[in-house]
C-alpha cells in the first residue's frame, strides 16, 4: 500500500508539472507577435568568422532560416581568409540553395578571400567595403620535410603502404617529382572548379575569371571593377538593401541560437578538435581555399 501511495504522488505531481508547463507555454505564445519567442518579420544574419575548418554549424544554421517564414531575408556576413576546401563548398552549396528560396546577400568584413570569396558568390548580391581583401581566387598546398632532422637525432620511420602514392607529402620522406605531379593535378582540377563556379555564379565567362584568378588579392574597390562584387556598402548598407528588398521598414535582425555545450562534452569536442588538427598540422596534406598575406 506505501509503494502505491508514492506512484500515486510522483503520478499526480507529474500530471501537475505538465499542466504548468502547458499553461506557461500558451502564456507565453499568447503575448509573442509569432508564437514561441517570436520576433515577426526580420532580417537574418549568419556570421562565418575566421578560418573555414568545417561547415556543419553554417550549414544548419543557413537551413533552419532557410525554414523560417519570418525570416524574410538573410545576410551572411564573411570575415574570413578562406580555408579547407569541401566546407567552403558545402557552405557555398547552402547559400546557393537559400537564394533559390528567399533574398540574400553577402557583407564582407575586413577579409572575404579565397574560401571566403568563394562562399559569397553563392548570393544574388555581394557587398564589400572599400579596403575590403578579397578575391585571392586560387588552391595552395605545403609540404614540410624533416628527413635532416630525423637523421641527426638517429631516428628510422619505418612506412608500410598499400600503394606507391599513399605517403605523398609525408614530411619524413623526400617530396618527389612524381608526387609534385599528383599533387598538382589535384590542385588544378579543384581550382577549375572554383574558376567555374565563380563564372558561373557571377555571370561571367570563364577565360575572364581565370585571368583574374591567378591568387591575387583584390580591394573591395577593385572588386566592384573586375565585377567580382555588386556594391560597396557596410553591414548596415546590406541590412538595409535586403529590407527594402522584401518590403520592410527598420525591421529586427535576429542571429541563429547558440548551442551551448555541457562541461564533459565541451572537454571531448576540444579534445576531438585538438587531435584532429595536430594530424593535419603534422601529416595530412594542406590542400587550401587560403588567402595567406596579411591580414
């Protein structure tokens, strides 16, 4: 009988907590202009900051606006000096896909280069600032070796490889010509794709874009020139040209939600980070979406 009596309590107090937040809930839809912490008709703004390692975050975030019909319009800010090259392209893909569905256009920061440049061309519009860098239209990959130093430190490595390319770049043998060959063939095929791509986005013809993307920097001013960009004009400047776009006046911008990570996970996903990028530093081939003057 005690025993049924607890599962009669937690069972009520259960059904009671519901109701509560239940209540809360319509309360707060009730007095929300859109439902659930709704803001109505805004301006969306994503920011993609610093080197472009990975894209998943942007991706979702460009998708969850991309579903929101509140949000009518989408700025996706870039300061960024380019980076790995499947992300760019997956962000670029995703930014394609949004302008299909609603406005958007790209406010470049101080630097929009390379992976950078290559995202924004996915939007209809691009604006730059006048001392903008951007441009820097091109594909890098280093290599380091440290045979010498393994051979005054007496130290062997010892490599077992399934086929003759598969330690191409390695640091601890010497870089060869037949690797140098690979690797260029590699590099020019996702350049190609990235001159195609801007041709194609930015309605130009491709022997004009290859001119112009020998890797060099360009100012936003320069860029405008070589129409490369639309517009110089500030993040302000876009904001406003998107909401008299879409019909209108001072509207709120909203920012996607952070996703806040607990202490143990956070720990494990620096960990993951820190290992991962130690292999990259140290092994894997850098083959980059990069601008690498200075900043």
């Amino acid at each position: 009988m005690k025993k049924r009596g607890i599962i009669t309590l937690v069972a009520i107090f259960g059904a009671l907590f519901f109701g509560l937040m239940v209540f809360i809930t319509v309360l707060i839809t009730a007095f929300s202009p859109d439902g659930f912490g709704g803001v109505g008709e805004s301006i969306g703004i994503i920011e993609v900051e610093g080197p472009i390692m990975e894209s998943k975050k942007t991706v979702e975030d460009i998708r969850r606006f991309q579903k929101d019909e509140n949000v009518k319009a989408v700025v996706v800010r870039v300061d960024s000096p380019g980076g790995a090259v499947a992300p760019s392209q997956e962000i670029f893909e995703a930014v394609k896909a949004l302008n299909e569905v609603k406005p958007v256009a790209i406010s470049m920061g101080s630097t929009a280069a390379s992976g950078g440049y290559y995202i924004a061309c996915g939007a209809e519009t691009i604006f730059a600032n006048n001392g903008t860098l951007t441009g820097s239209i091109g594909v890098i990959t280093q290599f380091f070796n440290v045979e010498g130093i393994l051979d005054t430190v007496a130290v062997d490595v010892h490599t077992i490889k399934s086929g003759e390319f598969k330690d191409s770049g390695s640091p601890f043998r010497e870089f060869l010509p037949k690797d140098e060959a690979v690797f260029a063939e590699m590099v020019m095929d996702i350049h190609s794709q990235f001159v195609e791509d801007v041709a194609e986005c930015r309605g130009l013809e491709e022997s004009v874009v290859r001119r112009l993307a020998d890797g060099r920097v360009y100012t936003g001013r320069q860029a405008k020139a070589n129409k490369l960009v639309d517009e110089i004009g500030t993040l302000h400047d876009t904001i406003d040209f998107l909401a008299e776009k879409v019909g209108l006046t001072d509207p709120p911008v909203v920012y996607p939600p952070e996703e806040p990570m607990g202490f143990v996970q956070e720990l494990m996903s620096a960990g993951v980070r820190s290992t991962t990028q130690a292999a990259r530093d140290e092994i894997a081939p850098r083959v980059q979406l990069l601008y690498t003057g200075p900043q």
